[in-house]
C-alpha cells in the first residue's frame, strides 16, 4: 500500500472557498494589526506593577510617589525601549512583515512555530486539554455511547467537509473558520527541528483508529454503496473490536511512545519523507500502518474504567495518568492532529474528548463537542435505522516491533509516569450563585468575577497575586488565534488587599471590585482586538528558550533590548495561573496542565445558577487552592448583598 498525498491548506485554497457557507466572510476579515510601541510598553508597565508592589494587605501598592527599587528599575527599561533607535527599527521591520504581498497574518506561523510546532517538550501535559461530557443514561455502556457519539461526529464532520457548518460569530462579527479544517483527518508529526502537521483527504478517509488495551483497529464509516453506518451497526463494529481486543492489554502499547518530547519521538519515528532523518527500529516498513491512525478521521479510545464520580471521571488514575486527560499512555496516540486522540469512552459510557491546541485553540473543539451532545440530548439528528450484520469486522492495524522499540515503549512509559504522577485534579462545583445573579445583582460579566474570584482565592492562600494568563480569542481577523489577557493588575491586586485587610468598609471594597472590573473588561477587549501585550512583544516565557515577535526581527549583531533583559519581564510572564473558560451545559468540566512547575491550571465554565471550576497541579496545593476559591467566591457574595446602611469598617466578610 502506497502513502496518500496529505492536503497542504494553503491560504489561496482557504480564499477559493470564501463563497461557501463555513468560509463565506474569509475573504472580508480585516488583518491583525501590529500594535504601537507606545501603546504596547503602557500596558506593559501597568500589567507589572501590581508585581512589583508590596503584597501585604495593608501596604501601599508601587507608584511614582511609593516606588519600589524594582519599580523603577522597569520603568528604566520601559522608558529605554520607548526611545530606543534599535527599537523602532524592530517596529518597522515587524510592519514590513506585516505588509509583505500574499501575507495574510504576520503573526500566525510565528505563533504556531514558537508555542508548538518547535516546542520540544512532551504534548502531555504541557500542549493537551480535556472535556468531560455529562453523562448519557440512555446510553449505559462504552459501545452504546461511543456509537452515538461517533455517529453525531459524523454529522458535524459532513457539515464541515461540504462547507455548509453556519460559521462563528462574535460579537463585533463573523470570525475567521480556518483552524476548523484541522478537526478530522489530521495529524501532527515529530520533526526536528520543528514538527509538521499534514491533513488528509477527507473523501478518500472515511475510517476511525479504534484503540482498545492499547492495540490499534480500524473500520469504515461508509459503506461502499455511500451510506452511513447507522448507531447499532457502529455498536456492533464497537463490540467486535472489544472482542477482538480481548481481555489482555498488549505488554507494548505503540501508543505510549506519542507521549516523549518531540526530539526523541522524532528519533525513533519511521519518516516517510526521504528528506528526513530515519531511524529503522521497527522490522520492516510501518509507514503504512501509521498513516492508518494518521489520516483516520478522529481515534476513538474504549477505556475499560467505570469511573463513576465527576472527580473519578477526570482524575481517576490509570498508570498515575488521567482518564480523559491523559488516561495512562497506554491507550492513547497523541500525534492526532487536534482530535488527535479525539473520543476517550470508558466501559459505563462515561465519555470525553482530548485535543491538543497546535493549529487550532479551544472554541472550535467546544463547538463540535456541545454540537454532538446537544443533537443527541435532544433527538435532532437520524441515527440510522439499518444493522447489516454482515459487515466485515474491524482490520487490526498491526505493528512488527523490533527489540529496541520495545524498550523505547517501556521507557515511554516510565517517564509518563514519572512525569504525571505529581499532578492532582480538584473540581469545585460551587452552587452558590452563577450567570444568572452575576449579571442581574452583581452588575458584571462573569468572567470578570470568575478572574477575582482567582485572584482573590489564590492571595488567600499564598499572600500574593498570581501571573494569571486567559486567553481572548483574535479570531475576528484573518488567520487569528488567541491574545493573553493579563488578568493580574493593579486593581486586582488593589480588591484584594481591601477584601483582606479589615479595613476598607464595604463600599470601599465595592469600589474597587468596580474598578478591577473596569480594567478587566478593557483590557479583554483590547486583546480581543489584536491589542495585547504579549503576542507583539513575546511568544513563550524565556524559561522555555523562545524569542519575542519583535525580537525575532532582530539581527545576529545587535543587542537584547534592556527591557526583555529585566527580571520582571519573565516574571511577568511566568504563568503561575494557566485560565480558560469553555462554557457548555453539556460538559462537566474543561481540564489541562499548568504551564510552570509551581503553578495551577485553570479550567472554569459559569452557568446559570453554579459555577464549575477544574483545577490541575504538580504541587500538591489542588485541593488548598479548591477551598480558597470557595471561600473567596463566598466573601464576593456577601460583598454584593452588603447593607448599603451599614458602613462600618468591623462588617465581616
């Protein structure tokens, strides 16, 4: 069997298609603009002083009246890169980037290369998310729920590949669909010293990777006359490939060996492209088995846990990995591409889905994952009504593994281990108010109160305000992706202090809740609007060796501008809080890693009446952190419902 050609997406493909349903604003997208020097280093400056600033509840937050010797030192090298000559000569060289003919996104490649493709570390935990479905009663085992799944999938994947998918709207307008086409019959590759991603063509790909005690099976979709398999037939194919698994898992899982850092996956991957390093250590050639899990659609994963709980569904421990979220390495490919691991169903019908953000961020996989359990929730869809039970079975995809892979396999392993086993998940399903009274009695947008209800929690526990990194979507423009919201300012830093101190009387903190708000909700939509800080000035944290957009404009002669040189900077972008809020009635929580060793990630939904806060960490200081959150989204309640007679200092929070 010889490889199939990939699909390149190139931006002339994306622009031919503009007339279609799903890409049909592509061509009116406004560009993502350069920001100003100016405006940049402002924001900058303010998104360090509450970093700068003594942290204890009573004392005066940094200013040009009550500096601190690191406050000035910053403002220095603020002041130097504002007038700096070599600076503004990094701005026009960013500028003419930008309007280079045929450039649709001057940060796009940049952005994709420095957070992803040419980051090394492993793709769990450090680049995967999780979604955890609420349960399905009508569909009580692992077959049945992966058969509806799969055939809702089915449905969603039809929309897309014929371009009839309505298309994404915010709220100033359409935004830019490209990053959908990486959904389904994709995958990542481990290259050095940068990986590649290839999409495969969808019509001559209609099969799923099924995996199932860590071996690998495959099966149409279509029938060769071009119908669909209905639910029950996709619940045979499932139930044949449980039997054909058997009851034994396999001692070397391939699967495992997706979970190393890229360079020594890329090692010991079997390129098919002549141009590239290939290292044989499997007998004969696996190309062709590979490109079978590659270009499938999506890899399905039949889990044999009953995880029962919300807790047990997102942290029960299978190899100290995670059910959803990592699920032990040993059912697992994660090289596909987005839905690279796709559908993880456990055997009581628990189920969830895995991606990963290279090419593609979070509200895309939401889409499709609200989709599904939405049509399926509320019968919109024909799940089919044939069951022909002659279909041929599922193929194994089978694999010759040399001596050295085998040992590469259990090595994979051991390190995955190793690596998970300090991280703990704690999810806060906290009831006390949600949407509904947020919006009505507090007078604020919910993401501004879930972002102090972090800032507050965590100062709570650690006597400090955290580096919090969310994300805004920049989708709005051609080829956008995502902004930082740099959650952590002044006047966070400033509530909190007054929550705090015992003070302030209660309008007093009301105000500066008001205010911390305010900044919120500007600096949202500044990085909604390409505005940001740090895609123009950074693309990863210096600890994790990448370079800043402007200074990639740098030549090999000229010197580091002081202000990427100033401690606070990688302070300043040392996330210790990783946040993001991916909102649906029909999950049960969003999870992913933290970004440093030290710190916490954030996965948070707000609903009408409740709010679900999901919260992995390597520290061991999860389920502190679970309950100084509760207590903090107490004391904003109580805030709000103050006696506005009552402006005594002493009130209690």
């Amino acid at each position: 069997m010889s490889r199939s050609s990939p699909i390149t997406l190139s931006n002339s493909a994306m622009s031919s298609e503009a007339k279609s349903i799903t890409y049909q604003y592509q061509d009116g997208l406004p560009h993502l603009p350069v920001p100003e020097i100016e405006s940049t280093a402002h924001k900058y400056f303010r998104s360090v002083i509450p970093l700068v600033s003594p942290q204890e509840p009573h004392s005066p937050s940094a200013s040009d009246v009550a500096p601190t010797p690191a406050y000035n030192h910053t403002k220095a090298c603020v002041n130097e890169f504002l007038t700096s000559p070599l600076v503004k000569e990094l701005q026009g060289r960013l500028k003419k980037r930008a309007e280079e003919e045929g450039r649709v996104n001057w940060l796009s490649d940049l952005y994709n290369e420095w957070s992803f493709m040419g980051y090394r570390e492993p793709v769990i935990p450090f680049s995967c998310y999780c979604i955890v479905h609420k349960p399905d009663h009508s569909r009580g085992s692992g077959v049945k729920r992966a058969s509806g799944l799969v055939r809702a999938i089915m449905e969603f994947r039809n929309l897309l590949e014929t371009k009839q998918l309505e298309p994404d709207f915010g709220k100033s307008g359409p935004l830019c669909m490209n990053s959908y086409r990486w959904l389904f019959n994709s995958c990542r590759y481990p290259c050095k010293p940068s990986d590649i991603a290839k999409k495969f063509d969808p019509l001559a790909n209609n099969h799923l990777a099924v995996i199932r005690k860590g071996q690998f099976f495959e099966f149409p979709v279509i029938k060769p006359n071009g119908s669909w398999l209905s639910e029950a037939e996709l619940e045979m194919q499932f139930g044949r490939v449980i039997e054909l698994a058997g009851p034994n898992e396999t001692p070397f899982p391939l699967g495992a060996l997706t979970t190393q850092d890229r360079d020594t996956w890329a090692d010991v991957f079997p390129h098919p492209h002549p141009s590239l390093t290939r290292v044989e250590l499997f007998y004969g050639d696996h190309c062709d088995s590979l490109e079978r899990i590659e270009s499938s659609i999506i890899c399905v994963a039949l889990d044999d846990t009953s995880p029962m709980t919300i807790d047990e569904v997102s942290v029960a421990r299978i190899l100290l990995g995670f059910t959803i979220w990592a699920g032990g390495c040993k059912d697992r490919f994660f090289d596909k591409q987005q839905c690279r691991l796709g559908l993880i169903v456990c055997e009581n019908g628990q189920s969830g889905f895995n991606s990963e953000h290279s090419c593609m961020d979070g509200t895309p996989v939401a889409r499709m994952n609200d989709w599904i359990l939405d049509v399926l929730a509320n019968k919109k869809i024909d799940l089919g009504t044939s069951c022909d039970t002659n279909l041929p079975p599922p193929s194994p995809i089978e694999f010759v593994l040399s001596d050295v892979t085998k040992q590469n396999i259990f090595r994979a392993i051991s390190k995955f281990e190793k690596r998970m086993s300090p991280y703990s998940l704690d999810v806060l399903e906290y009831n006390g108010y949600g949407e509904r009274v947020i919006k009505s009695r507090f007078k604020s947008p919910p993401d501004a109160v879930a972002q102090l209800i972090f800032q507050l929690g965590y100062y709570k526990l650690f006597g400090r305000v955290p580096v919090t990194w969310e994300p805004a979507q920049t989708r709005k423009f051609k080829l956008g992706r995502t902004e930082v919201i740099r959650s952590c300012t002044i006047e966070a830093l400033e509530f909190c202090k007054a929550m705090e101190n015992g003070a302030d009387n209660w309008r007093g903190r009301m105000e500066k809740f008001r205010r911390a708000v305010k900044t919120h909700l500007k600096n949202s939509k500044e990085a909604s609007d390409g505005q940001g800080v740090d895609r123009h000035l950074r693309g990863k944290s210096d600890s994790i060796l990448f370079s800043h957009a402007l200074q990639l404009c740098l030549k090999p002669e000229e010197e580091i501008p002081a202000l990427f040189r100033d401690p606070m900077y990688k302070e300043s972008t040392y996330w210790t809080l990783s946040t993001s809020h991916l909102p649906s009635e029909h999950f049960n929580g969003v999870s992913f890693g933290s970004m440093v060793p030290e710190g916490f990630g954030l996965g948070y939904s707000v609903s009408k009446e409740s709010m679900r806060f999901s919260i992995t960490t390597p520290t061991g200081n999860g389920a502190r952190l679970k309950n100084s959150l509760k207590a903090a989204a107490d004391d904003i309640f109580r805030l709000m419902n103050f006696d506005e007679g009552d402006e005594s200092s002493s009130a209690k929070l």
